[in-house]
C-alpha cells in the first residue's frame, strides 16, 4: 500500500526484536500473536508506536488497526513472556533447517544482542584401560 499523503511506499525498518528457545532455535517474533493476546481471525494491519527517546520495551506499543488491540511490548519480556509468547516452532532460518517440533517456551531477545547465540564446547579424553595392550 501507499502513503496517501505523499503516494510513496511506506518506510520499511526491520524489526530489532525474535525469539528464541533454549535449544538454539530462532524466529521472528510472532506480532500478531502478541498482540491479539493468542491466536485470532484478525487480519488488521500493525503498527509499531514508540513513546519516549529510549528504545526501552516498556516505550513500545504494538497496536492492530483493525481490531484497536494494543500491548505494550513489555509484556512480551521476563515472566510475562512465559505466558505472553507461543510456543517454539523449531525454526533455525539461519542455518535454513526447521526441526519438526520443539517442546521449550520462546524467550524474546534483541536482534544483534550477544545473548542471541552461544557456541557449544564439547572436550573428550579417553584412557584406555590397564588391562588392553597398546596397538
């Protein structure tokens, strides 16, 4: 759709905001979901409102047009995300593999945030027994 006052696409900014589970899997973080407090048949367009100069998530409002469901983004952070968030879908767009199911809660984070993803290291040494003979 247009600008109607200025007949130009609106801007696009991407959002600085996903989540992520504790088995490594990302995705973006679901708007309309939050938004509309779970699942629902609205087809609204979104907006994002911010108030104030910090970024901060409580400056945040997510709002839907058609329906006027409003939430501030808060609420998808800390414990009210356990219950603000769906469930993992099993997604690693990243790596372009999605698994086919995943049982953790999603957690939201910051796009960029050194907290998004954590390297694991495995060490390993093995001693043969005393009884086998070197080969």
């Amino acid at each position: 759709t247009s600008c109607s006052k200025t007949n130009k696409p609106p801007a696009v900014i991407p959002a600085r905001f996903l989540v992520a589970c504790e088995d490594g899997h990302l995705d973006d973080f679901p708007w309309r979901y939050f938004v509309h407090h779970g699942n629902s048949d609205c087809n609204g367009s979104l907006s994002l409102e911010e108030y104030g100069v910090s970024g901060a998530a409580t400056d945040i409002v997510v709002g839907c047009n058609g329906c006027n469901s409003k939430r501030r983004l808060s609420d998808a952070f800390g414990e009210l995300g356990k219950i603000n968030l769906p469930a993992c879908r099993g997604r690693h767009p990243h790596l372009r593999s999605f698994d086919d199911e995943c049982d953790r809660q999603m957690k939201s984070i910051l796009l960029g945030a050194s907290n998004s993803w954590f390297s694991s290291t495995l060490s390993a040494l093995s001693i043969p027994s005393t009884t086998n003979q070197l080969e």
